[in-house]
C-alpha cells in the first residue's frame, strides 16, 4: 500500500503543505503519522475529494443501478465537469452537495457521487427517481451555464 507524504497530497491538490496542515486540524482530511510525519492512503484522499470509499469507479455505480428493480421510474446521469483549480474544485463539491442535501427530498431513493477524474475534470452522478434526477441535473445545467470555469 503506497502512502503519500503532505508534500505529494499537496501538489496533487494544487494546494500549500499549510492547506494540507488546516485540512488535518478541521479534520476535514484523514491520515496518519509514520515516524512523526503525516502520511496518507489513496482511499484518504479518495475520499476527501467526494469519493464513496466502497465505490471508486463510475462502472460500479451503473452496473448496481441495472441490476436493482426499481419500484418507480428510475434514472441514473453522469456529468463530467472541468475545473482550473483545487479551489474550484472545492467549490463546486460544497455547492452541490450543499444543493443535493438542502433542496431535494427524496430520501433513500436518491444518490450523488462527486468523483474526480483527473488534474482538469471531476464526474458527478445522479441517481434516483426519474423526476429527482431530472431536476437536479437541470440545475447542475443552469448553474454551469452561470458559472463557467475561467
């Protein structure tokens, strides 16, 4: 099992070690010391940027959701969305997540998965009843048109 130091997490991140240091005091970032130096896992940082820990890969989560039998009209999207900075990238995890927390109701039957991809990209993916991702894919649409990266 490969562990990476603060100064890998950081530059992996676009962020400063200090960043890196905050994310450990908020406990907003898990790792452990090794002879007195912070090190981290993959499924650490995995899971820091939005990841299910039990779930790394978009193939997953559709092959689950055609092999449930749904009791209502059901849907899963997948949005690929770029980003320019581990800033933005952070941003737009606490707005969608903020958006699919605060507005929407449907309760167990609804699913977001914040992955990101690569250096540039990040995939967002919604399941649910057929209304739910409808909408919210409609507003992850608006607010993209809103709010293009730089």
């Amino acid at each position: 099992m490969k562990l990476y130091s603060v100064e890998e997490v950081a530059a992996r991140l676009q962020v400063s070690t200090r960043t890196i240091r905050n994310y450990l005091r908020n406990n907003k970032l898990k790792g452990q010391k090794v002879g007195g130096q912070w090190r981290f896992t993959e499924d650490e940082i995995v899971a820091f940027l939005g990841l299910a820990p039990e779930v790394t890969d978009t193939q997953q989560l559709v092959k689950k959701f055609l092999q449930k039998q749904a009791d209502l009209p059901s849907a899963v999207i997948i949005i690929d969305i770029p980003y320019q900075t581990a800033a933005e990238l952070e941003r737009q995890k606490n707005i969608f997540l903020t958006q699919f927390n605060e507005v929407y109701e449907d309760g167990a039957k609804r699913f977001f998965h914040f992955q990101r991809l690569a250096e540039d990209t990040t995939r967002l993916t919604i399941e649910g009843s057929l209304r739910y991702v409808q909408s919210f894919s409609s507003w992850v649409y608006d607010f993209l048109e809103k709010n293009p990266t730089t």
